[in-house]
C-alpha cells in the first residue's frame, strides 16, 4: 500500500480525515486543498487511494477521476458529495469513481468505505 491522496477544498476536514485514517493505521500519501494540487501530487507518484471532495467545478472533479483512470486504473476512488447532487455520483462513477460517502462525512462511514475499497 502506497497510501491514500485526500484532496478537499476545506482544510479543516480535510485534517479531520487524515487524522481518522491515520488512527485507523492508513498511510496518507498526500493531501491536496484544490484539484490542481491534488493533480501534482497524483502524478508525482502512485496513491492507491484517492478521496475527492466535490466542493470543486463539477468538470474538473469528473476530469481528474477519469485522467486518474486513464493514466493509473488500478487506483481507487472515493467521491464525497452533498446528498442533493446524486447526480454527480452517476456520473462520477461513470468516470471512475469506486465508491461514494455523501456529506455530512461520518468518519465512522470514511473508516468503513476506505476498509471496504481495499478488500
């Protein structure tokens, strides 16, 4: 295991996140507060694990997963979103996405995702 990539547009959730997975015994590859950083970071080395907020332009969350795909697709991935755009959802696993946590983010619900994905 290489690690997990978090990128999320809140830096207090995104430490919120990182913290809960490092207890939990989870290497952080690298965390990202924009999808630009979140691309360097991805492309500057192998993640197996990606966790993506949607707090971002729908386009570039749905670019990235599916250049994720493209370039690395044994890579997985976690698309947070707001329940009301389950829209998003179908289309980001359409793109790539693995699986999907909706917001509020239960940390206890991150735990049991990422522990799920890496079966």
């Amino acid at each position: 295991m290489s690690g997990i990539l978090i990128i999320d547009a809140s830096k207090a959730q995104l430490k919120l996140e990182k913290e809960a997975l490092i207890n939990e015994g989870y290497e952080i590859y690298g965390e990202a507060c924009s999808i630009q950083e979140g691309k360097d970071l991805f492309f500057g080395g192998k993640p197996d694990l990606v966790i993506i907020d949607s707090d971002f332009p729908e386009n570039e969350v749905l670019e990235f997963i599916e250049s994720i795909k493209y370039n690395k697709d044994t890579t997985l991935i976690i698309i947070i979103v707001e329940e009301k755009k389950m829209s998003l959802v179908i289309r980001a696993v359409k793109h790539g996405a693995d699986e999907f946590i909706t917001k509020p983010v239960d940390i206890r619900e991150l735990i049991y995702k990422v522990k799920k994905i890496y079966r």
